[in-house]
C-alpha cells in the first residue's frame, strides 16, 4: 500500500534519476532524459524531448561506433548525450569522431532529420535508399 511517506520518496527518485540524464522506465529499460515512445501514424517510435521522430542508419555496422559523420550529421543531427552519460539497459553512449557522445538504443546510434520540421513528421523513413528506419522500441 502507498503511504504518502512512500509516494514522497517515490517522487523525489523519480526527480533525481531524471536530472541524472535518466528518463521514464520504457523500451529497454530506464530511457535517456527526454526519450519517450510515441505514436506515429500508427506506429510506436522512439522520439527525442520535442516529439521528433529517431531514426537508426543502417550503414552503423560496427558495435560502438556511428558512421554519419560531417556533412551527414547536418542532415541527420545525433541524438546527443552529456559528456557525463552512463550506459542503462538497452541504451548506450556511443562517442562521436568530433569528440561529443550521443545515445544508442540496442547498439544503433539514434539520430533526427533535419528536414523533419514538426513533432510526428516521419520523411526521413526509408531515406538514403532505404538505409534510414524509425527507430521502434
């Protein structure tokens, strides 16, 4: 049974853990901050703090490691994480060529698209001949 002893505790972890950098307990385990699931023309998707559709790339082969690099992360900016990030579950901290870190979901580095200008938007699905995919928890 909750007492309002145990929601208070309940609460001040739930704050604590968010301003960690840890998010809601969803798809994989305690998410990023910011990181949620969202409907998206039926689909469940992970989406960053604005609501903007992730994406995964197709050509990010090896564990650990994103190959969209320079001109292509202007179009298809990171998903970044504080220099400060801890792996949890399903989520890891991949370090960029540029020196910063972004997260991955399940070993593929989670990214947005610049031409995706409002929350829901999905135009980046099956850009680059396909190597691009909404990333699905």
């Amino acid at each position: 049974m909750w007492t309002s002893a145990r929601y208070a505790i309940a609460v001040v972890a739930t704050v604590a853990l968010t301003r960690a950098g840890v998010g809601a307990q969803e798809a994989g385990g305690l998410m990023p901050a910011g990181v949620m699931t969202h409907k998206v023309a039926g689909k469940t998707v992970l989406v960053d703090g604005n609501k903007m559709t992730l994406y995964t790339y197709a050509h990010d082969t090896m564990p650990g490691k994103s190959s969209c690099n320079g001109r292509c992360a202007q179009n298809w900016p990171p998903l970044k994480a504080a220099a400060d990030a801890k792996a949890t579950g399903a989520w890891t901290v991949v370090p960029r060529d540029d020196g910063s870190k972004m997260w991955a979901y399940k070993g593929k580095p989670l990214y947005t698209f610049v031409r995706d200008k409002a929350a829901g938007d999905m135009t980046g699905d099956g850009a680059g001949q396909g190597a691009w995919k909404m990333a699905v928890p």
